[in-house]
C-alpha cells in the first residue's frame, strides 16, 4: 500500500514530450500494409466478376461494354468501401491493388464517391448505353 | 422520515449516459447511496446481424461477423472461419493457424489494455487511464503495420489468413510486447498497491466461485474467482493445439482480482506470442475451399478477450448459411450486474458494470421484452401494429 | 468612483474572470501534461464560457423558476466578493477589516451553497443525488479547511487577511505549520470539487451531478464563479502559508507552485466514494489540523 503510485509516471511526463500526435500537422508514415483505396489494372482485367460477388458492401460494379474485345469498366463506389481488401484476394489476375499511401478519401461532395474506372471510350460507351441517370444512381 | 412514505428513488443510468459509452439501461433503487434494488434492459443496439447473414455469401458473411464487435473483431472471424472450415472439412495450415493465434493474442493485449484504462476511468483516475491508453497506441501501430488496419483487422480467410509475417514485422511485434511487458508490469503495481484506488476495488463486488458458476459467468470474470474456464484450455482451437495456454486464476473475485487476472492474461499472451513467434511453422497460408459448404451444422467456441464466444451454423448446401447464431460473453457476464450491484454504494456501481468488461453492441443479439403479453408468436403487421400504438401513447 | 472601478475592473469583475480562466486553464494545461497530453490552448475556458452564454438556457419543468435562475448569480457574486478581501496580485485587499477571514471564507462557501440548493430545486434524480453529495462534503472539509487557514491566523495573532499576509511574509507557515499547509490544500481540492473529491460530479456515476439540469447562461455563471474560487482560494492559501504575497510576480509565481502541487495531487488519485471522503476529513483532517492547533496554542502560552 503506498500513496501515489503513480508519481515517477507524472514527474516523468513533465518533462516529456506529450504522446499525443497533433494530425494534420504531424504525420507518420503509413505502413506498407495499409489498406486504402483500391486500384485497378484494366489490362489484367477479364470481367470475371468475382470481386463484385466477394464484396461484403457491395461497392464494385464490373461492366463488360465490349465482350468480343474484352473491354471492361469497373464501378468504384469509394463511400461503401470498408476496405476489406476481399476483392484483392478474390482476384485471380491481380488486377486489384489497395494504395497503402491513400487514405484521406473523405469529401463533402458525394459524386466524387464514385468512381468509373477505364479506358476514356469505353467509359463513354457505357456512359451511351446505359439509360440516363444511371450515372448518378447510387 | 417515515419508511412506508419513502418513494422509491431510481437512478437511470443509460441508454444515454457518461458511465456507458455503449446504450444500455439500468435501473438502481437507491436508500440513500445504497442500491436495494437494479434491472437492466438490453437490446438498444440490436442490428439484426443473424438475419442478414442469411441473405450473403459465406465470404462476405466473414466481414459482417466481423463487425458484430469493434474490439473483438477478430475472434468473430476465427470462430466464424473455424466453424466454416469444420462444416467443409478442411482445415487451414499449420502457418495459418498460427498467425490466426498470434492476431487474437494481440488483440486480447489490446481489448485488455482498454479495459484497464475504461475502468480506471470509471473509478476517476484518469492518470491511469491517459497511460494505459497511450501505450496501447503501441500495440495498435503493431496491428496495423501487421495487418493494415487498426480495427477491424480482417486478417482472416476461409481457409487461411490474408497475409504472412515477416522477420522485419516479427521484430516489430517482439520489440512492441518488451516495452508492453514492463509497462504490465508496472500497471500490475499500481493496481495492486496504489491506496485510493484499492480503497474503490479491494472487497468491492466479490463473487464466489459458487456464485460465479450459478450466473454462469466466463472468461477473465470468472477466472477472477477462482473458476478455471477457459476455451483455449479447455477444448483448444487453432494453433492453442500446439502452443498451450497457462490458465491465469485468482481466487478473491472482487474487483481488484478482475484486475489482477487480465493483467496476468497480458503476460500470458506475451508469453505465448513470443513462442509462436520462435517456433514458426513453415508452409502454406490458405487452404482451398469451396465456394459451397456441404451440408450440416456445427458449433465453433473460441476464447474472445471477454470470454467464451459461441457460433452455431447451419449450412444448406448452398453458397450462403441458413443460420448462424452467435452468443457473446458479455451476455453470460451481464447477469452478475444487477445481483453484484446490490448492497453496494451507488458510487461502485460504474465499476462493478465495468469490471465484467461490457460488450453491449455485441450481446445484443435478440430482444425480448415481457410487458404482460403471453409469449405467442407475433405476426409482423401485429408487431408493426404494437409500435404505432406503442409510439402513438408516448406523450 | 475608485471603489465603484476596484469591484468592476481591478480586482474584482473583468480582472478576477480573466484570471479565473488563465488559472483554470492552467490546472487543465497542467494536469494535461502530467498525463502525457497536449492539452487545451489558452482561450479554451473563455472559448467554453462563451459557448455557454450563447446556448438557450433550459428551465426544466418542476422547479422554482425563481431560484433556478437567481442561485447562478449569487454563487458568482459570493465568489467575485470574496475577491475584494484577499491580497489579489500581490496588491492590498481593496476592503479589509478585522475579521475578514471568516467573511471571506463563508463568501466563498456560498457557491457550494448555491450548488446544493440549485441541485435540491431539481426534481433529477442525478441532482438530487449530486446535490447530497455536495452538502454532504461541504460539511466534512469545511471545518478542518477553516482550522486550517486559522492557523497562520492565530500565529499572527489577527484574523484580518492583510495582516496575516504582512506577518507571513516573515515566517514561511508551510514549513512552521506543514500539517495545516497539506490540509489547507487539499480542503481547496474539496472545495473546488476537484479530483480526489469529485464524486458530487462524477461523471460516470451521476452525470453532472447537481449542474444536471443547468445548461447555458446559468451553467456558464457557475462555472465562472469556479474558475473565481480557484483564483481566489489560490490566493488564499499562497499569502497564508507560502510567505505572503507583496508584488504581482510573488503573487504569480507563489500561486502557480501551488496549482501545480494541486494538479499532481489530481492526477495522482482515484476519486474517492462520499463515504470515504467524509471518512477521510473527520478521521484524519480534523484530527490532525486540531492536534497542530492545540500545539501551538500551547507553544503560545508558554512563549508568551
């Protein structure tokens, strides 16, 4: 039994540093395992769907404009993302990567949550096919 | 004043209160500081998680689960995973099994940790409070550099785990439990010997073994007083298999024991990670597994920091589950509340909740509430009925 | 027209708020880096009472309107009085006369007063309770607390403030009357309702305890009439028993040593249940304020 246990613990902190980190203004590297937001290789890609079908909150849309050619379009939905990183072990061709350095992804303006990833054409050509609006569908 | 004239005067405390940082509701009848009388209501934060996982594949059912707990995330997919792998006959890798271990060991240094801090808080030492949480900041850098996020790790697959560990991270996690280790130890002599605060948990709400084994309590609560249960010892899973757990007891049951106990389970871990950690086995980190589970049902108990966790699943044949159900620690623990809390002073009634370590997001898994109806089966428009009349009689 | 500028600006009113606010921030700031944290910046109390005085002040249902809104004001005005008759700054006391002591210390007892009734007014069940609590400790620190401050009082041989303050500037009481010294400062933390004596408060027990109900411009005055006793009491204490205060430097330094012993005292304990609080006073303050007490009258009556 003694008064104070924790005296040298206080003393100490005087004339420390405090613990706390002041983010924004100070910033720690972010591990390489971090998992941020998703990147997508349109090369590898085949339109196999199988990242839409593993995802847990349903924030991949995957397109096939051009089946002959194997051109796809994928969905990016950046605000049901929980960044599970699922769809990164359910690919087969590795055309799905998480940026470990991007992870500030919150905004005011909702529209840029979505995200349509592709060749400039073919995201004009779904953007044709689809009927109006669809776009903005969440 | 005279007895009979006495009103009765209740303290609530919840579902909006400093105390919770979690919706319950607690009734106390107070005498004075006196609690004569205590009830609790649950179901506040009931999210209907069963149900949904009816209606998803068994993949993304992992990272549902998953999210039943924020502290004990990763003991929900391993129960989970180990419960789908047995349904589907087959069994993760040695390595993966290990690195499963090591992610729950970590996670219950961080969940106790926690504890400790939320309880010194309730007992107004702050101080203790600040300290235990920033050193934990330690453990949760090593989390996520391990496994890429703070919470939520979702390290777990079905059939393995997401990612290996390297030598470079194995120093990391080595160098983080050393100063976490004489950090335990110097928390283990505060709580032990620090006046004030032994004057608010020595004697504080005692449970005898035979009390505990009557409420039926689990995990560290029980282990306070005197009763050795615990499922890594008792039926081991995963990697417990090879590397086995000491049981840490204590035998006094009050609060300070609670302490005491899941300040040792922190050596423990320590202990046992360090082990895996030098006797790695090598190979595979994933098993295949079917996209179907075969028919059947099965039942999957891990340790969780709080205590025993209980998955049911049921499979149809079908790539989604017909039924799961889960039963967390913390509703076997939260009946102690109201039998413990009476007698005592209002003032340790904050402690004696927090000393079972509360889940409340977690236990919520059905609710039931008698209000004179006999238990019949509700149709859905007599229940919608019930809460426009429920809510119309409200003033 | 000086005494009507002394009680508005210097040193009571705008003064006394302003340097109610720096020290609380102070405590805050200080407490903060003995936990290992940043802290507050420096206009966070003025950024809080602000906040506060914009907000709508609710009358709950059930209470005297009356009192609910009155007690606020006179908890601050007792606070804000009792300022005019301890040596703030170093300065001479604006009003003196002999026997000020106890109309200083009763002043400054008011605002627990006004706490409790303000807490008792409410039909809350957390204000009754934090309203219990708070009468409860005000009876068990406020005897040893006044024995305390008697002390250097009757070595001086005048209960009159300036005078003990004169006399103490010769005769450093902390290290003539060490046990009156400890008691006093730790009945300030039972005044203020500082950690370890918190429980009329404590925030995981009874929310706010007797402040439950308050909100706005009435919660605002309370704690402005706080952030005046801390100053005030500071002040007390450091002219008492650490050598009198004579210039406004003495004054900031002498108090500043003495908030942060407080603020090492706060961080260092547990919050204390009611029981043990009063069990603490009456058993050990008392007993051992009065044991010095009767020394030195004895020493008085021999030497004199």
């Amino acid at each position: 039994m003694r008064m104070g246990a924790m005296f040298t613990d206080v003393i100490r902190a005087l004339f420390q540093r405090p613990a706390t980190r002041q983010y924004p203004f100070e910033r720690t590297a972010s591990p390489d395992r971090l998992r941020g937001k998703l990147n997508w290789d349109a090369e590898k890609c085949t339109g196999c769907s199988l990242c839409v079908k593993d995802c847990p909150a349903q924030a991949l849309e995957v397109f096939m404009v051009d089946k002959a050619n194997k051109r796809v379009v994928l969905r990016y939905h950046l605000d049901r993302c929980t960044y599970c990183a699922q769809c990164v072990v359910s690919c087969r061709q590795s055309a799905l990567t998480m940026a470990h350095d991007e992870w500030e992804l919150a905004d005011t303006d909702k529209k840029l949550f979505t995200i349509t990833c592709g060749d400039d054409a073919d995201v004009q050509r779904l953007a044709d096919l689809a009927p109006k609006g669809v776009n903005e569908q969440t | 004043m005279i007895d009979e004239k006495r009103e009765k005067f209740i303290i609530p405390i919840g579902p909006q209160h400093p105390a919770l940082k979690e919706p319950g509701h607690f009734e106390f009848t107070v005498d004075g500081e006196i609690v004569t009388a205590a009830s609790v209501r649950l179901g506040y934060a009931h999210r209907g998680i069963e149900k949904a996982t009816e209606s998803r594949n068994w993949t993304q059912n992992m990272y549902l689960l998953e999210r039943i707990c924020g502290i004990c995330s990763h003991i929900h997919a391993l129960a989970y995973c180990l419960g789908v792998e047995k349904l589907a006959g087959v069994s993760a890798p040695p390595r993966a099994q290990a690195i499963r271990v090591i992610v729950a060991e970590l996670e219950r240094i961080h969940s106790h940790l926690m504890w400790l801090g939320v309880a010194a808080h309730e007992a107004g030492f702050d101080t203790l409070f600040m300290y235990s949480w920033r050193d934990r900041e330690a453990l949760m850098d090593v989390l996520e550099s391990l496994t890429g996020n703070r919470v939520n790790y979702s390290a777990n697959l079905i059939g393995g785990v997401k990612f290996d560990i390297s030598t470079d991270q194995r120093d990391t996690i080595l160098r983080a439990l050393e100063t976490l280790e004489e950090r335990s130890k110097h928390y283990l002599s505060i709580v032990t010997s620090d006046m004030v605060f032994l004057r608010r948990t020595r004697g504080i709400g005692t449970t005898s073994a035979a009390q505990a084994e009557k409420i039926g309590l689990v995990g560290p609560t029980a282990r306070a007083s005197g009763v050795a249960r615990d499922v890594r010892v008792d039926a081991p899973y995963a990697a417990y298999v090879d590397f086995p757990v000491k049981l840490v007891l204590h035998t006094v049951g009050d609060l300070e024991s609670r302490f005491v106990v899941r300040i040792n389970e922190l050596f423990e871990s320590y202990r046992l990670i360090r082990e895996i950690l030098d006797h790695m086995p090598e190979g595979e980190i994933t098993a295949r597994i079917p996209r179907r589970i075969k028919e059947g049902e099965t039942i999957s108990r891990v340790e969780a920091p709080r205590g025993e966790l209980f998955y049911f699943i049921k499979s149809n044949g079908s790539d989604m589950p017909e039924r799961i159900k889960v039963r967390t620690p913390t509703m076997c623990n939260m009946a102690s509340v109201p039998v413990l809390g009476i007698g005592q002073q209002l003032a340790d009634i904050p402690m004696i909740l927090a000393g079972i370590d509360p889940c409340f997001s977690c236990n919520d898994r059905t609710t039931v509430i008698h209000q004179g109806e006999d238990g019949d089966v509700w149709t859905w428009e007599r229940l919608r009925q019930h809460g426009i009349d429920f809510y119309r009689g409200q003033p | 027209m000086s005494e009507i500028l002394a009680i508005l600006v210097f040193p009571g009113g705008l003064f006394l708020l302003a340097g109610g606010m720096m020290y609380e921030w102070a405590d805050r700031k200080l407490i903060a880096r003995l936990q290992n944290r940043v802290g507050p910046r420096w206009f966070q109390p003025l950024a809080d009472v602000v906040k506060l005085l914009v907000k709508e002040e609710v009358i709950p249902s059930g209470v005297s309107t009356f009192l609910f809104v009155v007690l606020p004001i006179v908890a601050l005005a007792g606070a804000l009085t009792s300022a005019l008759y301890v040596p703030l700054a170093g300065l001479a006391p604006t009003f003196s006369f002999s026997g000020d002591l106890i109309v200083a210390l009763y002043l400054l007892s008011l605002l627990t007063l006004c706490t409790g009734l303000a807490g008792s007014n409410t039909t809350d069940s957390f204000s009754l309770v934090g309203a219990t609590r708070t009468l409860t400790q005000l009876f068990s620190y406020e005897a040893p607390f006044l024995v305390a401050l008697l002390g250097p009082a009757i070595a001086a041989g005048s209960w009159q403030i300036s005078e003990v303050n004169a006399y103490a500037q010769s005769h450093w009481m902390a290290f003539l009357q060490p046990v009156g010294f400890v008691v006093a400062l730790i009945g300030l933390l039972g005044k203020l309702e500082l950690p370890p004596f918190d429980s009329p408060e404590a925030e995981t027990e009874i929310v706010a305890g007797a402040m439950t109900e308050y909100s706005g411009r009435g919660l605002a005055l309370f704690y402005l009439g706080r952030k005046v006793e801390l100053m005030v009491g500071l002040t007390l204490v450091a002219s008492f028993y650490l050598g009198g205060l004579n210039n406004p430097l003495e004054f900031v330094l002498k108090t500043l040593v003495l908030l942060l012993g407080m603020s090492v005292l706060q961080s260092l304990m547990a919050r204390l249940r009611i029981d043990q609080v009063v069990g603490l006073w009456w058993r050990y303050g008392a007993l051992l304020v009065l044991g010095q007490w009767l020394v030195l009258m004895l020493i008085g009556g021999f030497t004199s």
